[in-house]
C-alpha cells in the first residue's frame, strides 16, 4: 500500500548529502514528491525535507539514513498523522477563534486536546465547538504554584505535539519552556524584535510609527527572544491612538498565528541558532 | 491673478476652529482646494493643512487668522516655491540615486543646492546631474571639527528647507541636529524602533526576522529615535544572508526617503510630541 | 445629555460648504469630534463626514444643513445605533466564521439577524452562535422562484440595514439588487477586476499570477462590477496549485471582508458614479 | 581552477532524477552549492537549477546528463558572464533611471549594449551614463518599416541575452516577439491580467480600484498575456486621480522590473506553458 512519509534531515553540511539521501531513495523505490534543501553557509549546516510516496520500512529507512549522514545528524522519518496540540488563552478570542474555525472546517491536520486559560472567560465560546476547556486561575497563587497547576493539567492530556499561545498573557518560567521546547508556539503582537515585552500597542503609539506587526515565534527562555516563524505587518497613520492599533493589529495576529501553526503542523519548520528555516 | 497657498494650522483644540477659519477663507473669497483636519485627542491639538486658491494678501490672511486661533498656535500661509534642499551622503548610491533620477525627471518640486559626503566616492555620479559636489573628508579629524566644516559647508548654500540624509553614515551631533531642528529627513535602514544603531541588516539577520524594513524621519538628538515620517517592509526567508538583506532592503530604503521627501516638499508632514500628523 | 451623530454630506461642490455646515455645528453648540471632507475634482462632488457630540434636534439640524447645501445634497443625520444585517452563505466557512468570532466579542456594531443559505452546511456552525439559520435551497429550483423565496425569508426580518454575501455562491438577479441598492455587500476572491466570474483562483491559476487577491464590494446590476470598498492581496509562487492559491486566498478574503463591513458600519463608505469615498 | 557553473534542467518528471543528477556532481566531484527543485504535477514537468562549484569540462558534463534526462529535457550548463542587454525606452526615465544606477553601481551582471527609443528625450539622461542610445523615430513611418528598422539596429548590437521594455510605449508584432522569444522582458503598469492595454492607470481609476499593481512578463504574441515574472502593488484610495495613481505607480513599476531582470541575469527563470518556475 503505498504511503506518503516525511523525511527531515538537519546536520553538518558535507559534499553528496543530496547525492547519498536520493540514492537511497531511489534504491527503496520512493518517489520523490518535493524536496527542499537549504545550505545555511554561516553555520555550515544542511536542511532537507523530502516527502515521498511508496512503501517504506520506516525503521530501515532511518537506519540507512543514518548510515550515510553526518554523526549527530538529526533525522526524523514521518508518516503524517493528526498532531495533538493544545491552546492556551486568556481573555481575547481573536486568534483562538480563528483557529477553532479553521479546526472546525477541517484545515487543520490536528486534534485539539484541550484548551487551558487562566479565566473562565472563553469558555463559553470553546465549549461551543465541544472541546474541553480548562480554567487553571493564578488568582492567589505564586508563578510557580500556578504554573505547576498548568503543567499537571497538561501533562494530563498525553502526549502533546504543540502547545499554541493564542494570546495567553502569562509569561513562563524556564521549568515550563524546558519541559515542551521547540514545542511552544506564541504570537507576540508587535514586529519583533520592537516592542518586547507589555503592551507593545501602547509602545507603538508613543514611538509614533507608521506600521504595526506580529510575530509569531518559539518560545525560548528570553522573553520575545525565540526563534521567528512567521511575521506580518498592517499600516497605520497618526488617526490611530492604540487602541485603534490593537483592533486592527488583531487580524495581523490571528492570521500569522495560524500560518505558523500550520507550517508546523505539516512538519515544514526547522529550528538552528534561534532562527529557522521554513520550507 | 489666482494663486494657490497652503496653509498649516497646529494649535491647542477648542470648538469652532473649524468655523472660524473657513469663515474666513469664505470671506476672503478663497476657495477650498483640500482641506484635511485631525484632533489628536491624546495631546489635545488641532491640526488642519488648507489647499485655497484666490486672490491673497498673505499678511493679512496671517493676521486675520492668527486672530482667531488659540495663542501659541504655529501657523503657516505658504505660496508654493521650490524649496531648496542639500543631501548628504557617504558611499552609497541607491537612495542618492533614485532622488536624482527623479530630480532630472522634475518629479520633486525643489532644487538641489548641493551634496554633502564625507568621501568623494559619489563625485562621478552627482556630476552626471550638474549638481555641485562637496567632499569634507572626516579623515584625520575628530569629530567636532569634522563637522564644523559640515556646517561651513552647509552655511554657504544660504537658506535650506531640508537637509536630506541620504545614506549618510555618520552621527550627526546636537549642534548640527539643533541648528536644522526637523529639517533633516534620514533614512534608517531598519523598521524602527527594531534595530536601532549600526549595521541593522546584521543585526536582523542575527535575530533570524522574517521581514525587514525601512524608515524615513526626522532627526533629533537621540540616535534613530526621531518623528516617524514613512516606513516600508520587504519579506525575507531563511536563504538570506545579512547582504542579501541589505540588497533587498536597499529598494525600500530608496522609496521610503523619496516618498518622506516629497511629503515634506509639499508642505504634508506636521510634527508634534516626537511622531507626525501627516495629510 | 450629550449624545454623538455622524453627519453624512454628498453633494454638488461648490464654495464655501465647510464654512456654511461648520457654521451651523458652531452655532448649534455642536462640537466637532472629527471631520472629514473630499472633493472629486473630476465628478464636482463634494463629501463630507463630521462626528460631532452635544444637543441636537435632529430634524431641525437636518433642515437647517439642508438649507444651505445645493438641491439635491445627500444628506444623513445619524444617531449610531446597531445594524440590522443579514448573512449570506453557501458552504465555506471562513468568512462566516470570521465574522461570528468577531460578532461574539463585540467587535461588530450590528445584530446579525439571521443567516441565510441555500445549503444547510454551515447550520451546525451558525446554530453554535444562537443565530437564526434559514435554509432556502435551490435545488429543482427555477432561479426567479428560489430569489423569490429568499426575499421572502428576507423579508420577514424586518428592516435589513446591510446583507452580507459571505461566499454566497449564487448570482442575484437585478429584481434581488434592487430591493437592496448599494445594501449588499459581496467578497468576490480575485483582485477585481482581474478574474470575473466563475472560479477566480482556476484562472488565476492559469493565468500563471504572482498575487492574488480579494475584492469587498456594493453588488449592483453587472456581474463583479460594484463599487469597490476594500482590497486586499496574498503573494503566491509557481509552487502553489489553484487549490493551494483557494486556501491562502481564504485569509484574504475574510479578512477584506470583515473591514469593508466595519466601514459600512461605521458610516464611513460613500457610494458615487460606481466608486467608494472611504473616510 | 575552480568555477561556479549554473545547471538548468527542465523536462518531463520521472523517478530516480535527482538522484541521477546528484550522483553526476559527485562523481565529477562538483560541490552543490545551491539546489532547488520542483515538480508541477498539473504538466507533469521537473525543473531543477543548481549552482556547483568546481572543474568541470562543460561539454563533457552536458553530454552525461543528457544521458540520464528524459529525452526532449532542456538543459543548459553555464559559466556565470555578464549577460548583454538592451534596453528600449519611449520618453519616462523612471523604470530607465533605476537600472542605470544599478547598473553604475555594478548592481547587475550584466552589460547594457545600447538603449533604443522611438523618440530622443531620454538621450541625455542615457548619455550621462556613458552608454550608447540609439533614436529610431516611428514618425511618418508604418508599422512595419519602423520596426525592421529598430530590428536592424538590434542587430547591430550582436548577440543579445535580453531586451529590457523599460517603458517602451509600442506594441511589437510577431515578427519582433518570434525573433526574440522568451527574450524580452516587458514592465506592464497594472496588476495583470487587470487592465490590458492602453492606459491602465486611467481603467484603473474609473474602475475605482483601491489597489494598483504593477506586472514584469515575457512577452509574447498576445498583448500583456505572457508569462510573469514578477508582480507588486501600491494601495491607493479615493483621493487618487489618475496621474496620482500613474505617479505613485511608477515606484511600483521600475522595483518590479529590476526585480525581474535580476531574476533573469541569475537564471533564476523557467517559462513553460505561459508561466514561470522562479527559483
């Protein structure tokens, strides 16, 4: 029965990567359906995605792989399934819904396992869409207590493949970054590396500048500081006070959050030295 | 014989100022070409940039409105000239470039008295336009004198509307920035406030963004932080090294001063509270 | 009590209307929040919007602007209150969908009154939103005896301010636009008017594009051919199928849609000679 | 010594091509520097474009990969030179000026043999730049005579690699487009396919856009419809007249053609079935 696997290769850059991994390829009788490659010369380090078709022994695959990359290669050999992520929120609905529209359409290859916040506010509009919402309060509680709350709950899903800050107004501590990293996806609502940190609105509008933006990223343990998926801008002029930049910086947010959820989802983003390359 | 004049109003808010200066306009049998309003709410001031056409004895026109305006309020009755503008640049071609193209195709309502460099490297280009060239080296100088010599330079041109930063890459110091306050235009070749100081590009690129940018303002004396006039992005991926960016960004930089340039020509850009009104 | 209008002026230009309408706010106590005025050289039009706050006899202030502005003036009092607006769909989601997010946070300053389809696809969705959701199929249907059944479903809403065709897949029929001139508002997914009619992501396909895009507009008699309220568009490559340029298009669309509507709700779209004055 | 070299392959997709490609470079020991690769399954075709690094005897590398390629496969070996183009113009230097700053400023990897117009009003612009300008009038001429006479001033020029219509105002007959297929690099001032033809920024307006574009395309025998290269738009809103919008367009124009001409001095461009793989 022939399938369709996802091949992702990252490490050292070597002459005949290109040659050695379609050589295999060839010989196992897969079908090369795209293949994307990257040199990042800086760093000397090479970035492969293939998707081919055909009937594979995963693991034999792997290991054949393996056996012509570089030592500390990093490779992953997928059979494309629904990923499992979770949303986390805190009282604005824009991004969330707009990924609860695209889940419910069908456009996501995802489950939804869950949806944590720290108020009950958007509970009513997740439950709508039948799936479990979870009010984790920090009211009286320390950052660490709380967030361990967080960390029981979400440990409580299983296996987690994403977790999607859809505008969760909580930072988090390295306990937590650590324990899901390059796992946790954030939309900070400003053009990074401008306006880290609160209110990035309200910053904007003091500096006076001409266009807004968002920036969806990794979350590292550098507050802003991980590494860039996605990022888009909307213009602005002098009638706008901050607020009117908030409104309209939603529909920037939402729809960058997304793109990038997305391009993780179809296992499109790799992660070196706090960039990433996107095929 | 019907003229046309601009007339630049910035002054506290209050009620009516509307009605009183149309009201004179009307009497004064002038009509309204355009006329653009804005209250920022925030500082509480008026701004209104009036296009009239008729017959103007400009003094009284300035009295009569003066009159009827809050005090302090800046005012300006303007009979469209050509102003006269100096650029100053160093090595670079692009935004120089894309100025003269337009000059020679009488694009920018100004004359080119001079231009400035610190290195003779843009004489040849400059000459091709019959534009003066001035080359004040910095080389064995400290900074001061370096650009007391600027000035002396500058001085001789007689009066100036806008100094035009061009790619100029050298830090201007107090005394320059104060005796050309919001007179000097500058390209920064990042979307401020991201990227402040030297080699931006580099700078971006290390942070791994998506998009870079480009920003015109007006020049104060804290490094890239003046009034906004313009800004422009352009969309870069994982394939671009630090030059590629600068190449790319180069087009952005170049339309972004050319379109702040001619914003100010025409009398568009007001200035208040370190950002801009602009109609 | 201090209440706010919008005051919405097209007519004829001619001299000194901003002074005649201002004099009328100054002298009525009005204060003006904010103004905007344009004059379409080409059309002799004059527009213009003023939000103005105080005490107002609206009917005596309508007359008295009357007064002064030439025969024929179009003119509109308006005290803001919620529209009545009215849903359109076929089968997508996202656009729909957009707009009951933003419905459910408050965002929109309307009662949607209802959603009308002629498949019940997006029932489920609708139904999650406690909005009234009436199937009219077409199916086995003449055209003129479906349209007649939709009026008919319209029509028992009572006053309808705006319809909003939120991919609505069928061509209405002059009888239909009629009913609702310059009330209907359409998302045609192609940069208008590039791409009219049937499957414009197909032809731009074909057509071998590196943008495409998304066009909100007034429906009137001609197919695509309304005035143009807000365009936006999505750069694409040689990479994307016409399935790939239909799923990014989607975030355009919605997008562009949900911001034409906004105006439209705000009162800020002025209809003349088949093109928008937006301010 | 070693050379870069361009490899370009386009021809019916079959498995095992790259890797039979690959396994050429490493056994030739040629180091890939570059590789892109795509696949349209709608023709069924295979691009590929590497740059490799090495010795190579190109006659003998082009012969053992025709060897292992689809017969019928286009395939060119390249020792990067600098490609000879000329430019043809009619009286705005915009689009001109850009590429001759560029040029000056060894921006493009290329040689401008000659510029040719139907009038002289750019002469002295051109002439500033040390580059031959050649005037051949349409006045008082057919058609037909006047182009066999700009064809035998082409032919002057010897081999051409492309011929830049950087605002050349004269539609060419298949005699011209047939001699120079795939050759001619023309900047359409819309958002093709919007606005064919004369005038687009006047059907622009009275369509009441709110977005102009601009179109880089191969040209060919159908007016405006070949295969593009390279587009971008400019927002514009009611207040633009038609020049407004010509105005600001020119901006988007001369980007949009120096973008695409880059592309082509790379070989960054496939044409295949009226469209363009850009790598």
């Amino acid at each position: 029965m022939t399938e369709q696997y996802r091949i992702l290769i990252q490490c050292n850059d070597e002459k005949g990567l290109v040659y050695k991994v379609s050589s295999i390829f060839y010989h196992r009788h897969l079908n090369i359906l795209s293949n994307n490659e990257f040199v990042d010369k800086n760093y000397n380090k090479f970035f492969m995605r293939s998707v081919v078709s055909g009937e594979a022994d995963m693991e034999a695959l792997r290991n054949e792989l393996l056996a012509v990359l570089p030592s500390n290669a990093h490779l992953e050999v997928i059979a494309p399934r629904k990923k499992r992520i979770v949303l986390m929120v805190t009282k604005e609905s824009h991004a969330l819904g707009d990924i609860l529209i695209r889940y419910e359409a069908g456009e996501l290859d995802a489950i939804i396992v869950g949806v944590v916040s720290n108020y009950d506010v958007l509970e009513p509009l997740v439950s709508k869409f039948e799936i479990p919402f979870y009010t984790v309060s920090h009211e009286g509680l320390e950052r660490d207590v709380h967030e361990q709350k967080v960390l029981e709950c979400l440990n409580s899903f299983g296996d987690i493949d994403y977790i999607v800050l859809a505008k969760y107004m909580r930072i988090l501590t390295p306990r937590f970054v650590n324990a899901y990293a390059d796992k946790i996806i954030n939309i900070h609502h400003s053009f990074l590396p401008a306006f880290i940190g609160a209110n990035p609105y309200k910053q904007a509008y003091e500096r006076g500048v001409k266009i807004i933006g968002a920036t969806a990223h990794f979350v590292n343990n550098d507050l802003d500081e991980g590494p860039i998926i996605a990022q888009d801008v909307i213009h602005v002029d002098h009638a706008y006070g901050w607020e009117d930049m908030q409104r309209s910086g939603r529909d920037g947010e939402k729809i960058v959050l997304s793109r990038a959820l997305k391009l993780a989802l179809e296992d499109r983003v790799f992660v070196h030295s706090n960039r990433t390359v996107i095929f």
